[in-house]
C-alpha cells in the first residue's frame, strides 16, 4: 500500500503462522503507485507466497494481473484484487476477498445482509466498487454511489447497470449524498476520511437516524467522526475490523491450504488495534 504504517494485517497473519507452527512471515512495503507493477514482478522473482494489495492499489493491481497472469471470478467481476497467491509455476493469481469478508461482518456485527435494503455507498475506489456491486448480487433494493471524482463514480454506475439490469442505481455528489442518506438503510463509508486526525464526518447528523446500518471500512481509529456521528443519531455502527478479519482469513487460507485460527487471527487484531491507539 502508499502508505502502509496503517495496516495491522501483520499483526493477524504472523500471529497464525505461529498458532500453526508455519515458517513465514508477513511485512509491510510501502509502493508508490507508478512502481506497483515492478514490484509485483520482484515479489514473484523472489518466490514470495502471496501478498496482500491496499489503498491505493487494488485496481491498478487488477489491471496488472488482468494483461499478465490471472484472476479469479470475482476479482474479474469487481475489478479490484486484495489478495494475490504466487503460483508454483511462477504465476500470479490476483483475488478479491473484501466482498465475502464484508458479507461476513455485517453478519456477524448486524446479523444483517444487503438483501432488500436502500444502500449509499460513500467511495467509488477499489473497495468501494468491490462492496456496491457486492450489494447489487447480494439482493440490495438500490444502490446510490457517492464520489468526488465523477469518472470513478461514472464507471461504477456502467458497471452495477451491467451486473444488475433493472436495479435502480444513481450517482451523486457528496453534497447530495447528505440528503439521500436519510433514506437509505445501509451506508458504506468507503473513503479514507477519517483516518486521520481532524479528519471530518462526510455526513452530518441529520443524514442518520434510527434503524440505519452504518459501516466504515477505516478500523483505525475504532470510532471515525462519522461513526460518532451516526451513533449519536440512533443508527446502528460498525467499523471495518471485522471485514479486515475475515478477508484475511480467506486470502491465509489461500496462501497456506490451511484452515485459519480465526480466533487467535482476532486476539492478534484487538491487541495490535489497542496497541496503536493513543
């Protein structure tokens, strides 16, 4: 990723290797995005089993792999990989587990799906093409997609019309997204803001109300500005730990053939999160 400091998948990944006797390691790399291709090609020259790709790579990660090696269905779907297995054969297989790992999250922390539901999705990115067009398979009643940069939010809309035809979906500024998110049942914070210190909520209060499911993909700080101010107004709230938990537990399983301690991958998680606080 660019930057990578923020990442707390070392924490999960090493702490199962150890759980399960395994002679690895995972690291962090900061890649700038001009040199994500090079690198990519040296981490297979040099036999890596599998890497992860995060802000704000997935897509060019996709692309990459798309011209030179391989992808999965749902990578090829969503257009955005995360996890990529190195091959005996000297390959590369790029994948997307954002979408089940969200899926699972919002079971586990809603005990709720996007089935029937009016969705605002807040980031037109990788992740946040990857968990619109995750809702659009997923049943969702609408779909409205919410982007500064009006050709991601454009390329979003062209490819949710193309995987669900006849599913209302509407683009909007960020400005008109404050008032259609009052009548949508989940919101997706899928942007960066709030990563960072004085970072401000996207929506203001009167965008949340009672009854809504709120999800921010940011796990760190566990509470973002716009997690406060949806739980203040009455919506119910999740932050991305969970989705970071199980997507890593599906890309391990990939890299290592093994089934992940997914328990000891949470206790690694919480404490590395606790950790990094102030």
């Amino acid at each position: 990723g660019h930057p990578g400091g923020h990442s707390l998948s070392p924490a999960i990944h090493n702490a199962a290797f150890k759980a399960l006797g395994l002679r690895a390691n995972y690291a962090l790399l900061d890649v700038r995005p001009g040199d994500l291709p090079r690198t990519l090609d040296e981490l297979r020259a040099k036999k890596y089993g599998g890497l992860n790709v995060t802000i704000p790579h997935k897509e060019a990660a996709y692309r990459f792999l798309a011209a030179k090696h391989a992808l999965s269905d749902t990578a090829q779907l969503l257009h955005s990989v995360n996890p990529v297995v190195c091959r005996p054969d000297g390959s590369l297989l790029g994948d997307n587990t954002d979408a089940p790992g969200f899926l699972d999250a919002l079971k586990e922390s809603f005990r709720a799906s996007p089935r029937g539901r009016r969705v605002l999705v807040l980031g037109c990115g990788g992740a946040g093409r990857a968990l619109a067009l995750t809702c659009a398979m997923q049943g969702a009643e609408s779909i409205f997609v919410a982007d500064v940069n009006l050709a991601a939010r454009r390329r979003l809309l062209l490819a949710l019309r193309q995987a669900a035809p006849g599913l209302p979906v509407a683009g909007v500024s960020l400005d008109r997204a404050r008032a259609a998110a009052r009548d949508c049942d989940l919101i997706i914070q899928a942007t960066p803001v709030g990563m960072h210190p004085g970072d401000p909520s996207l929506l203001p209060s009167d965008s949340f109300r009672k009854g809504q499911l709120v999800f921010d993909l940011i796990y760190n700080p566990a509470v973002t500005p716009l997690l406060a101010t949806a739980r203040a107004a009455g919506a119910r709230v999740a932050n991305g730990l969970g989705m970071l938990l199980h997507q890593g537990a599906r890309a391990f399983r990939q890299w290592t053939g093994r089934k992940p301690p997914v328990p000891v991958m949470r206790a690694a998680l919480e404490k590395a999160l606790k950790a990094k606080r102030p």
